[in-house]
C-alpha cells in the first residue's frame, strides 16, 4: 500500500510502513554503496555517478507517492556533493554556527506549532522555501566538522521520518493545497542533516511532541463529536422502561381527564 496525498494513513496497519521503509532502505543501499566508492573514484567521476543513480532512482519509483513526497534521493545526492572535509572549525565559527543552527531548529518548528495549535502562518510558501535555501548555503558557507558515514545513515533515517511525519500527520493542519505540502517537506526537513546531532535529537523530540498534541486534539473532538450519541446509547433498559411506563401513566391521566370533560 503505498501512500497518496490527500488520503489519511492508518497507522495502526504495518502495511502503511512498507513504502516508508522501502524508500529508507534504498538510501541507506545508496549512501552505503558511495561511501565505498568515493574512495576509489575521482571527484569528478563520483559526483556523475551520484547523479546518474538518483536520476534514474527518480525514474524508477516515479509512480510512488511515498518516495516522491521525500523527494527520491535527490536530498542524499545534494547532503553527499556538498560533503566538507575541514577541519574542527574556530571558536568564532562556532558561535555563528551555533547561532545559525538555534534560528533555523525556531524557524522549522514554529511552523509545525502553527499546524499543531491551528494558526497560520502570515507568509507563502516560497519566502519559506526561500529562508530554507538561506539556512543551507549559510551552514554550507561557515566550515564544519566532518560527518562520518555513519552519521550520515543516522541523519538520512531522521531525514525521511521526519519528511513523512510532515506530510501524513499535519496535511489536515496546513493552510497551503496538498501539492504545496508535499513540496516542503524535504526543504523543511534538511536541517536533520546540516544542523548539530544535538539539535537534530531536539528536533525529533520536538516533533513527537506535536505529533502527540495533534493525536490528542483528534481524540478530544472525536469524544465531543460522540458525545450526544454515546450518551443516548449508555442508557439502560430500566431507565427506558421507566421512561415508557411514564409515558403510559400520562396518557392515563389525559384520557381520565377528557373522559371526565366529556361527561361534565
């Protein structure tokens, strides 16, 4: 089964996780199989070798919703052609790293928080797109350690749940159409792969947070929404019965009362 935008997952069925897992599998098969051969290639060779395996991934699994809302593994392709070898970076640079990565991890999860509590955002979709693309050439632009490949699988797992949790938990919440929602996904999630493994933790506990709080809003208007019903159904047959016999009494006393007009 695989996923389609505007349809609602069931996620208590483990066939709602296949294409999920398919499309995480194949990045991890990916990053696997260039970490070996970055070594043994030139740099030029490497780079067209990551493009022409995404590029004909993409053509592959065109069809399928679940990997296309991840953007295929064009991410992966982007996080692995713009791999830092630097050294540890300055004091001064770190600072500035930091401050970046505490604006971006606010940036990211205020908007989730408007879709978790229901307030929209005053701005379009492209001055998001456009801030995304500022946050990643900033953190592309001040040095940084280097990942391990390692890292890199960590990240890419936390990249794609991160872009699924976005699309199927708040495509109910967002005030954009539901192709301009896929289309964030994958920009709003990369900093999962430039920010601090520090911030990348918080914002995994962050998003499971608001996840929780949407899952318990849904409950509440559920239960509200039951309410007369469920109410009308806990009665039980006693106080159906005494309801009846009540009825019947009534209409004893009304028709003792007209008979008694009558005969006056």
């Amino acid at each position: 089964m695989d996923a389609k935008q505007g349809r609602a997952c069931d996620f208590r069925l483990v066939s709602t996780y296949v294409p999920f897992v398919t499309t995480i599998v194949r990045a991890q098969l990916f990053i696997g199989l260039m970490a070996v051969a970055e070594p043994e290639l030139p740099a030029q060779m490497y780079a067209a070798v990551v493009l022409f395996l995404v590029y004909f991934d993409a053509l592959l699994h065109a069809g399928a919703c679940s990997s296309s809302i991840g953007g295929h593994l064009v991410p992966m392709c982007f996080v692995l052609l713009t791999r830092r070898t630097a050294s540890q970076p300055a004091l001064q640079v770190q600072d500035a790293e930091l401050a970046l990565h505490v604006a971006w991890l606010a940036a990211v999860h205020a908007l989730l928080a408007s879709y978790t509590f229901r307030r929209k955002v005053p701005v379009a979709v492209v001055p998001i797109l456009a801030a995304n693309a500022a946050f990643v050439l900033c953190s592309l632009w001040l040095p940084a350690a280097p990942r391990s490949a390692v890292e890199l699988h960590v990240r890419g797992v936390c990249f794609y749940v991160f872009v699924f949790t976005h699309f199927h938990v708040f495509q109910t919440r967002s005030q954009w159409d539901v192709a301009s929602h896929a289309c964030l996904g994958p920009h709003v999630a990369m900093h999962v792969f430039f920010v601090d493994a520090w911030f990348v933790a918080i914002s995994m506990g962050c998003t499971v947070f608001m996840c929780v709080r949407v899952y318990l809003q849904g409950q509440d208007h559920h239960d509200t929404e039951e309410t007369p019903a469920a109410s009308f159904d806990r009665r039980t047959p006693l106080d159906a019965f005494v309801d009846v016999e009540d009825m019947a009494e009534l209409m004893q006393q009304l028709q003792a009362a007209k008979a008694g007009a009558l005969e006056g």
